[in-house]
C-alpha cells in the first residue's frame, strides 16, 4: 500500500513539475519507454505545452544582449541574461534570488539571500528561453555552488543524452570559490568549465570586495581552483574586476603570477559595470590595458573581457533588479 501511495505521489510530481525530474528518476516511475518518450517531448520539443513552474514576465532586448525576467510560483523574480556572440548565444542563468555573498560592486547580492531555486527552475531557464542557446553559465543571480545539489541536479539533466544532450564542456560555473565546495566539486565526475571569481591578489583586499568570502583563505581557494582545474584537465579561467586603486597594482600582477604562471590558467579581466548604490568607479581602457600588459610580461595569458547587456542593466554585476 504505502508503495502504491508513494508511487502516486511521484507520478503527480512528475505532471506537476517534470523538469525536476532526472531520466534516472523518471525510468523507475514510468519504464524505460516511457521515461524516453517523455524526455523527448520535454527537451526536443515534442510538447506544445510544456509544464512549467517560471513564467516569463519581460523580454528586454538591445543589440548585443536580451535580458529575460522570470516569475516563479512564490512570487519572487529572477533573470536570465541570453549574450549574442559570434559563435552563438550564451544563456547566463540564475541560481539562487538574491545572493548571501554580498560583493560590493554586485546588485544581486544587495537583498542577501532569499531563496535557493529548484534544479527544475534552473532547467526552465534554459528550457523557456526562445535563443538556440550553445553556451550556459552560471554567472546571473546567486552563488552557484551555494545551491550545490539544484546546480549539479541540473547540470546532469541538461546534459542527458536522452534529453537536451547539452555538451557538457559548454558549461560553465563560475563561483567565488568556498573552499570546502570547491574540493567537493573536484571529486564529481562532471568536466564542467570552471571560472574562479578572484578579484583580489590579496586576502585583505579580497575580504574588502566579496564579505562573504571572508572566512576562506585566499591562497587555499586558488589552490582549491587549480587543483580541480588539474583533475579534470580543464583551463581555469580567473575572473578579475580590474578596480585602480584597489587591486590593480604591479604587486597585485606579481601575486597573480605567482599562483598562476606555471598553470593552465586564463585570466579575464572585468570592467566595472556601474550598480545603482555603488561609489566604485569604472575604470578607463588604459588602466585596464596597463594591467593587462603587467601580467603578460609576466608570462600570464591575459584576456579583457567585452561586456555585454550594458544599456539593458544585463552585464555582469548588474542583475537583480527585479528580486522582490
Ligand atoms: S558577484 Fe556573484 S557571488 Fe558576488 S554578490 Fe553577485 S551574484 Fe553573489
């Protein structure tokens, strides 16, 4: 009795919310057919209707980016950056509404953390956005590794091969580093892409830009970074959010290489996207071009990265703006 109840119950979860749902959880529940057929209704577009638990409120486009704005059942909202590339589109997806590490130069942290999402309401993001999508990143609202399970929850139903088949090295975390879920990610077997937020040479500046981060030690967090990027063979990319004054010094490079110059290591320096609340100054080219031409004469491979989704309050940092 109490597996014929139990079974009921999966089977109006699964009507209700079947994005949550992993094939492997789907097969013992409807058969191996079935669990097929579905999955190819759900993620090759075999359903006209699909079920959904987000809803898209707002679409606001400009040339190089489209900003999506989600409404999930309780009300909260969360968006959904698509990037326009040459290669194609990249989907920048949310993982938490609002955000506990609280950087200062970002605005989804400003309300701290509400809610954690489901790994269905991250799956829907990809799923209900109207982009041939050949790129995701966990770079919107929240601290992917924060929602640790919902995110590898996810990652592995959008990657199944019976469903979206995502390629999985067209996935990218991009975290601020907690050290303890960092290493916790080494062991999976997941080759994702990984993207170290950094954003500080030292441990004093670093505590200054992301609080959150204060109670991990900054050399143990790169090397937490290295040590997964080693393991699973994959280039670590550094995010560094080149502010003068602050983090920009030849001192600063001189860490960089330090950690870095004998690693597979790409470091993408970041401009200042402006925030409402913030007194941080965006930083002009030739700044960023001094420390770019710092850390190559250090042997470091140096990126500036083109921000997007500006005029539309859709760049990097700038999320959120519509959490409530
Ligand atoms: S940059 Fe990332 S970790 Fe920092 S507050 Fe924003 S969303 Fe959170």
């Amino acid at each position: 009795m109490k597996n014929i109840s139990g079974n009921i119950s999966s089977i109006i979860d699964l009507i209700n919310d079947p994005f949550g749902f992993s094939y492997d959880e789907i097969s013992p529940i409807l058969g191996e057919d079935d669990a097929k057929a579905l999955y190819v209704r759900l993620y090759r577009g075999g359903l006209l209707k699909k079920p959904h638990t987000i809803w898209v409120q707002n679409i606001i486009s400009a040339t190089d980016a489209k900003k999506y704005l989600f409404e999930l059942s309780d009300g909260k909202r969360i968006e959904t950056v698509c990037i326009k590339r040459k290669t194609g589109v990249t989907a920048c997806v949310s993982a938490q509404v609002g955000c506990p590490v609280q950087c200062i130069f970002c605005a989804s942290g400003r309300p701290g953390h509400i809610r954690n999402l489901t790994a269905s309401e991250i799956v829907q993001q990809i799923i209900f956005l109207r982009e041939p999508i050949n790129r995701i990143v966990f770079m919107g609202i929240g601290e992917p590794l924060y929602n640790y399970d919902s995110v590898l929850k996810s990652i592995h139903i959008l990657r199944d091969r019976n469903g979206l088949d995502f390629p999985t090295d067209g996935i990218t975390v991009s975290t601020v580093g907690p050290i303890k879920l960092l290493k916790q990610l080494r062991e999976e077997h997941l080759k994702i892409q990984l993207t170290l937020s950094l954003h500080a040479a030292t441990q004093e500046v670093r505590n200054y830009l992301i609080p959150g981060m204060k109670g991990n030690d900054i050399n143990q967090t790169v090397e937490a970074a290295l040590d997964y990027s080693r393991r699973h063979n994959r280039k670590l990319t550094v995010a560094y959010l080149v502010l003068p004054g602050i983090n920009n010094a030849y001192t600063d490079a001189r860490q960089l290489a330090a950690w870095f110059a004998q690693e597979k290591v790409m470091i993408n320096l970041l401009e200042y996207n402006p925030t409402p609340q913030s007194t941080l100054k965006k930083p002009a080219k030739q700044e960023i071009e001094r420390f770019k031409n710092h850390l190559e004469r250090l042997g470091l491979e140096t990126h500036i990265r083109v921000s997007h989704g500006n005029a539309i309050q859709a760049a990097c940092g700038q999320l959120a703006g519509a959490i409530r």
